[in-house]
C-alpha cells in the first residue's frame, strides 16, 4: 500500500493519508466513533486482528502482545487504549502494519475506510483545545463535509512506549566536542522548520548551546516567509544571502507546506539556492530518501537521531560554508 505514496510527485505539496476508525468506549458505556489517519508513507500493509503469542516483559499498558508476521516478531498496540478508551470488539477490526523512524509497529484499530489524496494546505495545524484532548498526540487537522479527521501523530505514540526513541534522553547523548562550543559561532545563523514544539525546541537548544543563531518556525510556509523576508533584506542592503542564513534544518510532515515543498521551493530560487537544506523527519527511509533527493535536499537524516544531526551541521558549517 506504501507504494501509493512513491507516485507523488516530489516536492508537490501533497500527501495521502489513510483514514482509519476507532470506536471508543465512553466512560458512560457510549461509543464514540473517531475518525483518524496517518501518512500512507508510513504504511506497509494492512491485516485483519492476528493471534497474539506473546507479551513482552516490560511493556506499556497500550501493547496487547506480539505477533510473529512471516518471520517478524511485532507489538500490537492498542489506540484506543493508548487515549486511555475501551476499544468495541467486533470481528471486522483492523492492524495497520507500520513503518517509521526506523520501528515498524503495528497499530490495532476498528476499521480502515480509505486513502485520501490531499495538499499539506488542507491540514490545518491543531488548536490548543484539541492538543489537550488528545494529550499533543495530533498533528494536523482535515476537516470534511460531514466528519473532521485528526492526523495522529504516531511518532510521539512509539516514542511514549520505547524510551531508546526519546528525543530528550538522545540529546543527552550529543558528544563533548557538540559541547565545547564552535569558534565564532555566534556568526553562523540556523533556521529550523518542525510544527513539533517539542523537537522544534529540542533541535534548537542543542544548537544553541553550541553557539548558533538559531531562528524557529513551526511549518514550512512560515519558514519560506520568513527565507523571503531575509532574500529582501539582502537585496535590499546589497550583501549576500549567507549573511542572514547559513542552514536550514525542516522536517517533512508539516501543514500547510511539507519539507520536500519547502526545499523545492530553495532550491528554484536563484538567490536562496546557495543555502544546504537538511531534512530531519521520521519519514528518511531507503525507500522514501529519493523524494528528498529529488528535491535537492543537501542531507537527510532520520528523526530522532540529534546527535548525528548536530555533527551534520557542525560539517556543513565546516565544509560548506568555508569555515
């Protein structure tokens, strides 16, 4: 099913998504019905409910167990209970088989309805309310005729489940010499686009506690404002564009305008080509790397590893940029 998603064209905008159902047990024995999805890139097959033959000795409340598929032992998460709901038994339930930040995983859910082909301008970034609701577990907002569909965010979910992926205790790991600070860094400008608040922070404080100038935005359409406000200051005051920005460092899944989008975008320009792109998403697999390549990616590297990206940026830094 993945497969799908090779057929976008790179640096389109675009996306497809594919809409599952949970039924949830409500407190008060009502069901309610969510409608939800998740990015077609991250999906390898879908099979009905398995038998499961074992559980881990540690795990979170959300795993029902593990399942052995042609050969591969796989977790089986519950969704439901991972929101802290009752999932209705019915024999129609569903496994999405999943692929992402180097974890496959497989999720249980009610039921799969089907596979919608979007623009990133149609995701509308969640607001506060629903962030609380869903313990700033939804990424991004589609609203239909008659239903509104949430984007899980499915890496937060694993990461929940298996510390090994948490970003905080990685950055933790970032080496002495990513510490010990950078000769005149101070001069050199980063500009990071990730509609994660968390790791939008997290890559920005590694940074700066090397000593860059670090400037954040939260989609690639802010991001690309903002590269465009800087392309008009530099004409305006007859400099460079390596003078306001050395890297920029996006992620690929963001409303409004994607990572691919946004490089695309760099790249074309005459004035704003000159300046390395590196791609940080969840979504760097061998299968999927030729998207960014496509698109001019300078570099790509797969969420949640922070240390290799903070040495991917001491290089450039280095290499790139003659300093």
């Amino acid at each position: 099913m993945s497969q799908t998603n090779i057929l976008l064209e790179s640096g389109s905008n675009e996306l497809e998504i594919i809409e599952f159902i949970i039924d949830e047990v409500m407190p008060d024995g009502t069901v309610y019905q969510g409608f939800y999805g998740m990015n077609v890139a991250k999906v390898l097959e879908i099979i009905r409910r398995p038998v499961i033959t074992g559980v881990p000795s540690k795990h979170h409340a959300a795993v029902l167990g593990t399942f052995n598929l042609r050969g591969r032992v796989l977790p089986l998460v519950d969704l439901a209970r991972w929101f802290g709901k009752g999932l209705v038994e019915n024999d129609g339930q569903k496994v999405i088989v999943s692929e992402f930040s180097g974890v496959v995983t497989a999720f249980l859910v009610s039921g799969v309805n089907r596979i919608h082909r979007l623009n990133w301008n149609q995701v509308e970034a969640p607001g506060r309310h629903v962030q609380t609701y869903s313990n700033d577990s939804i990424t991004g907002v589609i609203r239909f005729e008659d239903r509104i569909l949430f984007i899980l965010d499915m890496e937060r979910i694993i990461t929940s489940m298996d510390g090994n992926l948490n970003m905080s205790k990685l950055a933790e790991k970032v080496g002495d010499e990513d510490d010990t600070g950078v000769p005149d860094a101070k001069d050199f400008h980063v500009l990071i686009a990730d509609d994660s608040s968390s790791i939008r922070n997290m890559i920005a404080a590694t940074l700066e506690r090397v000593g860059y100038r670090v400037t954040r935005t939260a989609s690639g359409k802010e991001a690309w404002d903002v590269l465009c406000i800087w392309k008009r200051e530099a004409e305006e005051e007859h400099v460079d564009i390596a003078e306001k920005v050395q890297l920029v460092i996006s992620d690929i899944e963001m409303p409004e305008m994607d990572g691919h989008a946004l490089t695309r975008h760099i790249k074309t320009d005459p004035v704003l080509q000159k300046i390395p792109v590196v791609l940080f998403s969840s979504l760097i697999t061998d299968a999927l790397r030729h998207k960014g390549e496509s698109v001019g990616a300078d570099d790509q590297i797969s969420k949640p590893d922070l240390p290799t990206l903070t040495r991917r940026v001491r290089s450039f830094i280095a290499s790139k940029l003659g300093r």
